[in-house]
C-alpha cells in the first residue's frame, strides 16, 4: 500500500460543513454512551456477587471482566469493518441490539445458575458495546470542528461517566444482598439449601438485566429512526484504496498502548474497591455500604470530565493529561501506603483524574488518520483488552501479597500514560515537523 505524507494535515478529520448544527446528532449519540458506561460499571457490582456466589477466589473472579474486556479485542476490527460496510448510524444500531441480546441472556445464566454462562452473556453483551464503541467515539470527534474535537469527546464521555455513577446505587439496590453469607458459611450448608441459595441470589439479576435489554431494543428502534449526518470522509468504503496506512502513525500505536493501560488501571481500581472497602484495616463496609463508594470513584469522573470540557477550550491537551497521569498515580500510591478512611478516600479521588483520560488519549491517538478514523478507532477500542488482562493480574497478585498493596500496578499504568501525554501523543505533522 503506498503511503501519504507524514504530515497530513488534522483537518481531514473534520466534519464537512462545520458551520452547520451537530447539537441534536450529538446529543443523540450522547445516550448512548450513558447505556455503556452503566452497563460496564455493573460488572463492578457482579464482581463480588458473583465471587460469594460460586467461591471464587480474587483471580477467578477476574474472568468476569477478562470476558468482558476480552471482547473487545476479538470484536474491535471486526467492528471496523462493519462500519466500513454498513455506515456508523447503522453499526451503531447493531451494537445497540447485540447489547439487548446479551443483557436477555442473564436469564438463563442466573436460571441455572452457571459461571461459564454469565460469562458467556457478558461476552455478547460485551461484542456490542465494542461495535458502538467503534462507531460513536470516532464519530463525535469528526462532528464538528477538529479543534474541538477532545472537548465533544470529553463531553460526551460525561454522560459515559454518569452512567458508571449511578449503576452502583442501581446494582447495590436490586443486585448486592444487605446481608450476604460468606463463602464459609455456604460451605457449611447442607447442599440442597447451599443451592437453593446460590439460585436465589443468582436470580437478583434477572429483572435488571431483563430491563436493561428492552431498554436497549428500543434505544436502538430510537437511533435507527433518527436522522444522523453522514461522515463519509472520515471511513472508507469496501474495496476502496486509501493513500495511507495506519502503522504510520506513531500516535495512534502510543495512544493503542495508552488505553490499555488506562482501561486496565480503571478497571482494576473500580472491580477492587468493594472488597476493598470491606477489609477491616481500610473501612470494614458491608458490600452493600461499599457499593455506594464505588458510585463517587465513578461520580468523580463525571464531575471531573464536565470541567476538562470546559478547560479544554484553553488547554492544549497533553499537558492536562500529563498532569492528571501524576495526580492518579500518586493518589494510588497514597492508597498503598495508608490506611483507614484516609486510603479510602485517595483512592476514590482518583476517579476525578481518570476523567480526562480515555477522551484525551482516544482523540489524540486517531488525529490526523482521515479516511483511515475508522479503522484506527478500531484498533484503540480493541486496546480496550487491557481492561480484561490488568485486572487478571491484579487478581493474582491480590491473591500472593493481599488486596492492599496489589495496587502498584495501576501506578505503573499512570506512568506509561504521562509518557504518552508528553511524548507518545505527538501527530505526524507535529512529530515530522522540519525544525
């Protein structure tokens, strides 16, 4: 494939007609960035109930959001393709359904109940999230000015984070049990009440999941109804030759890496805290209490993408994602160190930085790809696999040295995205720039 001048210009990444309205198409696509972001902090809440549920130990429970995450690596190029194929309103629809079907399958998982089969639905449910994900962060960087593009994004992205807000109180609430027994006292039950008990509490999750997946058929009846600018500059066609390749831009394989381990440290931070809160040296909460926490580490990044919208108006964004990368990375190692509501609260007060971090590293990692936007936005959602893999290892390490200090490894992530905000950001016609 012949390649184009490294320094291709930011604005084939803009929207044709900049000038017109995108305030109802955004706003539209906005919602469904809420329905992921409640949908994957949900995962949150499975993970200790779940964990009481079938006995699992910190590493096995962590396949819930390997499952999950792991999907988005399979499903991620795939995704590409179909918007190439069928268009981002369409792939976007799809997404929606693919969701809804995954969400029914709860029924049969809880119904058993089995563990391979929640993994299973979580699997589906997971594929579509990658598909609208692939569809919808892309297209709102293309809808509207290039300049603005990282304030869209970390704009809709708040209404992302509104979601992972509120899904602990709604998880807690129908989901978590006020007084769950302990893996010790099911073991200690004779086996047809230890049974009767695991199908009572795997059922909590019906009627939620069951809601969930009518409200996605009809969100998706809703967005295929719509009438959405097309943004055909920013994806090709089947079969269409493009005067580039995506391995040519540095930016987007650092930016590939960076939300890997972004997604990874979130997700571990945020699938660790209600155990963690639980432990008698950091809070001694029930994992009900603890589930309400969970819903201010998210809250903070809701509250803190509002304001990086508004401060990305002013600032260039590499130097507010450098400067968020340290504060999380100390927060954590502050977590580690202490103990007690003062480990508790750093380590919520992280979710305020982790704010700006995926909008930031997506928009910066697929500027200036032009026709090529959709199939880089494939390869930055597929990165999203960090999230299945880091949270594993954090399991294990859980499992070796104790829950407290297996948090050095989200510290390492942060590091890596201060890299990246600094240096591993730099677009071509920045990085190739003649001095």
């Amino acid at each position: 494939m012949a390649i184009a001048s490294p320094n291709t210009t930011a604005s084939t990444t803009s929207a044709p007609s900049t000038g017109q309205g995108y305030g109802a198409p955004l706003a539209t696509v906005t919602t469904l960035f809420f329905m992921w972001g409640f949908l994957t902090c949900l995962n949150d809440i499975l993970v200790p109930h779940l964990k009481a549920i079938f006995d699992l130990n910190y590493t096995r429970v962590m396949l819930i959001q390997f499952a999950f995450f792991g999907a988005y690596f399979i499903f991620s190029i795939p995704s590409a393709k179909i918007i190439d194929w069928m268009g981002y309103q369409r792939s976007m629809v799809l997404g929606l359904l693919t969701m809804g079907v995954g969400a029914f399958l709860f029924v049969p998982a809880a119904s058993v109940p089995s563990y391979p089969l929640f993994l299973g639905a979580l699997i589906v449910l997971a594929a579509g999230i990658t598909c609208l994900q692939v569809a919808a962060n892309p297209y709102v960087t293309v809808l509207g000015k290039p300049e603005t593009a990282s304030s869209r994004l970390n704009l809709t992205q708040a209404f992302n984070s509104l979601g992972t807000f509120l899904a602990p109180f709604f998880g807690g609430l129908l989901i978590l049990s006020s007084a769950p027994k302990t893996a010790d006292q099911i073991r200690a039950m004779a086996p047809d009440a230890a049974l009767a008990y695991r199908l009572h509490e795997a059922a909590t999750v019906k009627m939620p999941y069951v809601g969930l997946g009518i409200a996605l058929v009809l969100l998706a009846v809703a967005i295929g109804s719509f009438k959405l600018p097309k943004s055909e500059h920013a994806r090709h066609k089947v079969g269409e030759k493009v005067n580039d390749c995506i391995l040519k831009h540095p930016n987007l394989i650092f930016g590939a890496i960076a939300i890997f381990v972004y997604v990874g440290a979130e997700v571990s931070i945020g699938s660790f805290l209600v155990n963690y809160f639980a432990q008698p040296e950091i809070g001694g909460l029930t994992e009900k209490v603890a589930a309400s926490f969970v819903a201010f580490y998210w809250g903070g990044a809701m509250v803190g993408r509002f304001i990086v919208s508004a401060l990305l108006q002013k600032m260039k964004t590499g130097g507010l994602l450098g400067i968020c990368a340290v504060c999380a990375a100390g927060l954590v190692a502050i977590s580690m160190l202490t103990s007690g509501h003062f480990a508790m609260y750093s380590i919520i007060l992280v979710g305020l930085f982790n704010s700006i971090m995926f909008p930031s590293i997506f928009t910066l990692g697929v500027a200036e790809l032009g026709p090529l936007t959709g199939d880089g936005s494939g390869i930055m959602i597929m990165a999203i696999v960090g999230g299945a893999i880091i949270p594993v290892a954090q399991g294990w390490i859980a499992d070796h040295i104790g829950i407290h200090h297996a948090f050095f490894l989200p510290v390492i992530c942060y590091v890596y995205i201060l890299f990246f905000a600094l240096s591993g950001s730099k677009p071509n016609s920045e990085r190739y720039a003649k001095a």
